[in-house]
C-alpha cells in the first residue's frame, strides 16, 4: 500500500477504492491493481497500510506488520498512526488476513475506537473487503467518507447521540431530480413549518426549493453542523454556538466555521422533528 500522494493514478485508485468499500460492510469489490499488487509481493506475510487524505489527495502508504506471527497475523504500531496522522488525514488503515485465520473482529473495533480511524480489513486469498468504523468520532475533523462520514451521516450521528433520535440510513445515490431527504423527511417524523428556525429545526436550502440541495439542523445555543449529501451537492448543518457551523463539504474534512455568507443568506424551508413542535 506504498505510493506517492503526488501519483494521480495512484489518487484516483484510492479514491475509488473509498467509494467502493464505503458502500457496505463486507464486500468483494475489486482492488485496485497498485493495492493488489503490494499484498502479492509481501506473501507470504501479512500485509498493511494506509489510504490517506491530504489537500483533497488521497494515497496509499505502506507501514510495517509488526505480529509475532505475520504470516498468519497483522498489527499495525500505534506509533504509526501518529506519524501518518501529523502529514495527512487517515481514511482508513488497511489489514490483510488469511481466510484460514481470520481476525478477531471484536479486538479491530477496539483498535478502531481507540486509535479513531476506520479499518479496512483484505481476506487472502478471496479479497473479501470487511470494514470496521469507530463506534463514535469527533463531529470535527471526520475524513469524507461517502455512505460513512458525510453530511447526512453527521446529521444522524448527532440525532442519536445528542437527541437520542435514530434517523433510518438511505443509499447514497448519484443525482437525480429528487431528493432523497425531502421524499423521506415526514416518514423520519419531520414537517415543513413557517418562521425563524428553532433549536434542531432543519434548514434545507438550495436554487430549486422543491428539490433543495443543502440541509442544516439549527440550534438556538449557537452551532450549525452542516455537510455535503452524496446523493446531491447538499450539506447538512447543525446550528449550535453564536452563529457559528460545524460542516461537511463534499471531498473535504469536517470543520467547524462561522455561520454567515452563502448558507445564512439564501433560500431557506425549515423542517422540524415533531419532538420538538409545538
């Protein structure tokens, strides 16, 4: 998983591969040929590395396998997390394991949680693709992920954690005339209300209010959290302290910034949870 950040090739590979590996937990999607390649040429040990994130590139690097037993087995030092982590963003740290010794998938979540980073874990010699997400992650500074970390991810991650209200998940589609959000707000127990927002409402806006293509959920304490939906060029936002966001946009990390300009000045619907209507 070696390459140069630089390669454009080597960017478009990783950049497929995120989007193909995004798309479920276990999969057999094809790898790409560098990444398949590496995993070939270090048999017959077990191999890893990383796909990072950095200035809207991605790369895969190489790191060590440092178990006892690397044939049969693959650790990654958490020092190298650190040392990836102070150039680039971690997407996903990659693992291969033979099909006849598979991982303790209970000990990867644990690794996942504690070093904050998804795991991408390859079956030999199936190339069955498993990956592991952190139980919980920071609101800021999540890499783009789509279909794990994006904008209506953000959205329903902070639903249930600060709300305890759990938003179903839909499949992140190419764009279309609909949106999949609008279609489905009434049966996540939203509706379309008049006035100023308040706290947790949900601003969609966009050029065609009928098909709106960015969403943020107010609170009146201060902070937006907003982030672009894979299904549309959209974000979704969370207004929470003093006017400030905490969003998503497509390709990028997210990151909390003030709330004015584009996203405060144009068009606007306003859904609320009926938790919280009147």
């Amino acid at each position: 998983m070696g390459c140069d950040c630089s390669n454009r090739s080597e960017q478009q590979s990783s950049s497929t591969l995120v989007k193909e590996i995004s798309s479920s937990h276990s999969s057999r999607s094809g790898l790409p040929p560098i990444i398949q390649d590496y995993i070939e040429n270090q048999l017959p040990n077990m191999s890893c590395g990383f796909i990072l994130f950095h200035e809207s590139q991605y790369c895969n690097v190489a790191a060590s396998n440092i178990a006892a037993f690397p044939e049969h087995q693959c650790v990654i030092d958490p020092e190298e997390y650190e040392k990836k982590r102070r150039v680039a963003t971690i997407l996903y740290a990659g693992k291969t394991f033979p099909e006849s010794s598979p991982p303790d998938l209970i000990e990867e979540q644990k690794i996942c949680d504690r070093e904050l980073a998804p795991t991408m874990i390859i079956t030999i010699p199936g190339m069955r693709i498993i990956t592991i997400i952190p139980t919980r992650f920071p609101y800021v500074g999540r890499p783009p992920i789509p279909g794990v970390y994006d904008a209506y991810s953000l959205v329903r991650d902070i639903y249930r954690q600060e709300l305890g209200i759990t938003l179903h998940d839909y499949p992140r589609t190419p764009v279309t005339k609909e949106n999949s959000f609008l279609k489905y707000m009434h049966a996540e127990g939203f509706q379309e209300v008049s006035g100023p927002p308040q706290q947790w409402d949900c601003i969609l806006t966009g050029d065609d209010l009928n098909n709106p293509t960015h969403i943020a959920i107010y609170h009146d304490a201060g902070h937006i959290v907003t982030g672009d939906d894979p299904n549309h060029p959209s974000r979704i936002a969370m207004y929470l302290d003093r006017g400030c966001v905490l969003h998503h946009p497509a390709g990028q990390l997210s990151c909390q910034t003030p709330y004015s300009g584009d996203l405060l000045h144009r068009p606007k619907r306003i859904i609320r949870h009926h938790r919280f209507a009147p």
